[in-house]
C-alpha cells in the first residue's frame, strides 16, 4: 500500500523469474473488489463466473480462466498489462488484502499518509 493523490493504491507484482517485474496497481476500491472476486472464484470453480471491471484512475479488468489450473488474471493498459494469480495463492492473497483495506480506511479517515 503506498499514498497516492487519489486515496492508497496497492501494488500486486509477480517476483518470480518468468514474471519479474510485472505490476498490477489498484485502488482501494481495486482491492476490494479483487477480495470479492477472490471469495466469489473460490465458490464458484469449477464454474464459470461473470468478469468484473473497475474504473478510475487503476482500471482494471478480472477474469476467472481455466488452464492447467484455475487463476484469476487481472489486466490493466487495454490487457497490456497483466498478472495471473494461481488458485494456490487465493487465500494467502485474501487475507493480505482484508488487512490492508481495512488500515487504508483508517488511515483515510483519520487523514494520514503512511508507506508501507
């Protein structure tokens, strides 16, 4: 989570080799709508679900897909920019995220600005 003029933004990157660098920058309201995506993939696979699109200054687009295993692939930039998040990874993520929703909103409302 790091502030930005437009509220906190949080910043998904891949750090393993075949994906160094790839980042993926969301709002808080990115975050939770990705928190509910998370929780709506995990009741749903192996169905199919609708994609959720946000709008904004991170718009972002994310899909549930099918390969070799279920991932939530979230893109940015008309699909430009891209980051799969393997089903293995939906909890650990879920979790992270309800954490740091809830510290932006507190730091929202008391209005200050930290960098984590």
């Amino acid at each position: 989570m790091a502030p930005h003029p437009c509220g906190a933004v949080v910043a998904l990157e891949r750090r393993d080799d075949e994906h160094k660098g790839e980042r993926i920058m969301l709002s808080l309201y990115g975050a939770e709508i990705l928190s509910g995506f998370i929780m709506s993939a995990r009741l749903t696979v192996p169905g199919s679900m609708p994609d959720e699109q946000t709008e904004g200054v991170f718009p972002a687009r994310f899909h549930l897909s099918y390969g070799h295993e279920p991932t939530i692939a979230l893109a940015q930039d008309g699909g430009h920019r891209t980051i799969g998040i393997s089903f293995r990874l939906w909890d650990r993520l879920y979790a992270e995220l309800c954490l740091v929703t809830a510290h932006a909103r507190e730091l929202a409302r008391r209005g200050e600005v930290v960098m984590h």
